[in-house]
C-alpha cells in the first residue's frame, strides 16, 4: 500500500526524480538516498517518524515490503537530514501543488488561497540551534521571570481550495526575528515558486493586520481576507458602532449552523494602509449545540468581486490550518518531536511533514475516491497502511 502511495506521487503528482534521484549531500553515502527517503515517507506515512522507529521499521521484515535492501540506524538518518538540499525539497512541495492544479483538483473552485499562521513546536531542554527559543516563565519576584526551557517557532504555509489544505511550506524563526516577517518570507517564496496566478489571496489571523504587511501582499497580487481585534482600534470601534446597531446583511444555513453576516465596504483605511477603502464584515454563527461564534474580519476584496457568503467561507478557511495544519501535524504526525536536534535536520523534518501531509491527502481525496469509491477516512488509510507492511512480497528485491 505505501508503494502504491509511492508510485501515485511519483507518476500524478510529478515526483518521479524526487523519489529517483532525492537531493543527496553527503560525500560518500553508504546507504542510498533513495532508500532512506523512502523510509522516511513509510514512517512519516503510518505516522511513526521518530528516526529510532524509521530503523525498527528498516530492520524488521516489513523492508522488503518497502524494497529496502539494507538496514540502516538512525544515526544514518541523522547525518543524512544533516546534508539535504533544502530548496530542493520545497521544490517538490512546489512541484507537488503545480502538478495538482494542472490535473483540475481545483476548478469546481472559484477561489484558490492561502492559508497562513505560526505556531510554536519541539520544546528542548537546552540550546542546540539557531531557532531556539527561550521560555520565559513568571517567577516573583523577578521583574522578567526565568527561562524554562526552549522551543522553536515557524509560520505554516498552506492551499486552501474547498475541501483540500495542502501544506506547502514552512519558515522557522529565530529569537531575533518574528512571525511576520518570517509569513512574508513563505509567502514571497510561494509565489516565487507557483507564480502569481495561482491563488488569489490570503487568510490570516489579527497578527497581520498590520499596514505594512498588507502592503506587500498588495505588491504579490494577492487579496487579504484578516482578522479584526483590538490591535487595529479605531477600525475596531467604528466596526461595533455600526453593526452592533443594524441588522444583518444576509443570513443563511450551512453546514446546520444559521449564520449571520453584517457587510460593508466603506470604513477609512487606517494609518499607512494605502487602500482606498476598506471592506470589513462581522459573522455570527449560530451552532446546533446553542453556542455563538462572532467574528470580525477586513478584507480588500470588493462587494461585486466577492460575496458575502464566499467572503464568509473564505474566512472559515482560516480554521482549517489549526486543525488539518498544526494540530494534525502535533498530535499525529511528529511536528512537535525532535528527531534530531541540528537546524537542517529539523527544517526537512517539517517540510517532510508537510510533503507527507499533502501527498496524503491527494492520494485519499483523490485517486482512492474515483469512481463510485466512499472517501476513506484518514484513520481508515492508516490501518491499512500499517496492515500492508507485514503482506508477504513474491518478489526478491
């Protein structure tokens, strides 16, 4: 079953050379790449990637199910992450996303977006690397408190079109950088990488409601669609003075949740943002349980551009990347483990998360979906994967 799931990245997903010939660094490997990668995939794939299960699964009798010709320890794996050619990897991410659109995955979908948000993961106990960062937690009567171990940060860049949140790559950042400009830095790569006309916009969290931030995107073609909070408060004001008093634009069911949605395009832009006018709109959900979400967000998508009930739908998608992003990639992918504590190491580690996580997804949603075929769940894939392991091989390689 993994190799089916190999032979479907290598053939529709355009990863043929990336599988074949995998970025190398090492001087003279006595393992091939090929074989290590491989394992990785198979381990990130039955959600066991820790490098110590990566060699138990190498060294048992599930190898010759994954045409592994020899074991390997994961210190192999180790000084093999050590050396790998990062932006090659994010090419094959690139790679991954541009072959998918191209195979019309995305055109039952008006808007394709990106998905943005930073998160902290793999807490350490002492400094190892560039990324770590310091926890700083209160002790009276320390003005500043003490440091409790480290952690590392990154910002997360994912597609979002309908049903599909693609992962596609990750920045980490150190102490003395920040969140922000770590998302500018994926996102200026992204587009560098899929090109301008891939998606439309992107959405965020009140972090990058910031003027600065919403300039550059402006200069990559793409729409905003951001949350409103206090960080913006004359905006925030004038939002509640006037919805707080009016009844709703439009109100609609979906997903068996009423909804309603207060719109309007003609609020002042704030100091330094360079648009004309700026669209905010607030939703009110009301779910089946009897509990209330509210939401305000700004956005310089246009009335006629965009409707109220797409932007409301856009604007959901921001809570895709803390579920299918971030709390997928913790609890059952590794995100938060060290596998090995070395900056190279950690960043192919995430970015194979992310590779995993989207070829995964594609291989799920897509290719066991054809014809009359139910959507497996993503447990249900695992199981099988798992199963398809210990399945004699008849051949001898």
């Amino acid at each position: 079953m993994i190799r089916r799931v190999q032979a479907f990245a290598t053939k529709a997903l355009g990863l043929r050379a990336f599988f074949e010939r995998p970025p190398d660094g090492r001087v003279a490997p006595a393992v091939p790449a090929r074989a290590l990668l491989t394992a990785l995939l198979a381990g990130y794939l039955i959600r066991d990637g820790a490098f110590h299960a990566v060699e138990a699964l190498v060294r048992s009798r599930a190898r010759r199910a994954l045409r592994i010709r020899q074991a390997f320890s994961d210190d192999t794996l180790a000084y093999f992450t050590e050396r790998v050619p990062v932006a090659e990897l994010r090419t094959a991410l690139a790679t991954t996303l541009k072959r998918t659109k191209r195979h019309k995955a995305f055109d039952d979908i008006r808007f394709v977006g990106y998905v943005l948000d930073g998160s902290t993961v793999s807490h350490s106990p002492t400094v190892r690397c560039p990324w770590c960062h310091p926890i700083i937690v209160p002790h009276p009567p320390s003005p500043i408190g003490v440091v409790d171990g480290l952690c590392h940060k990154l910002s997360l860049l994912s597609v979002v079109a309908g049903p599909f949140l693609l992962p596609i790559d990750v920045e980490p950042y150190g102490p003395t950088d920040c969140e922000q400009t770590a998302s500018l830095r994926v996102v200026q790569r992204a587009v560098a990488a899929l090109g301008r006309r891939f998606a439309q916009y992107v959405v965020a969290d009140a972090l990058y409601a910031s003027a600065p931030f919403l300039q550059a995107l402006g200069r990559l073609g793409l729409r905003a669609v951001v949350r409103l909070k206090g960080n913006v408060p004359t905006l925030a004001a004038a939002v509640q003075a006037r919805f707080a008093h009016q009844p709703p634009t439009a109100q609609f069911e979906l997903d068996g949740a009423c909804v309603e949605v207060w719109d309007a395009d003609d609020f002042d832009p704030w100091e330094g943002l360079p648009w004309r006018t700026v669209r905010a709109f607030r939703y009110r959900q009301h779910h089946r349980d009897g509990t209330v979400t509210e939401a305000d967000w700004v956005t310089d998508f246009s009335a006629r551009s965009v409707s109220t009930r797409t932007l409301y739908q856009i604007a959901k998608g921001r809570w895709k990347i803390e579920n299918q992003g971030f709390n997928d990639g913790k609890t059952r992918y590794g995100l938060d483990h060290i596998p090995h504590h070395h900056p190279t190491s950690l960043l192919v580690h995430w970015l194979l998360i992310a590779l995993t996580l989207t070829i995964e997804r594609l291989y799920r949603l897509r290719y066991l979906h054809r014809g009359t075929h139910p959507v497996l769940s993503p447990i249900a894939l695992v199981r099988r994967l798992r199963l398809s392991l210990g399945q004699p091989v008849l051949d001898s390689s």
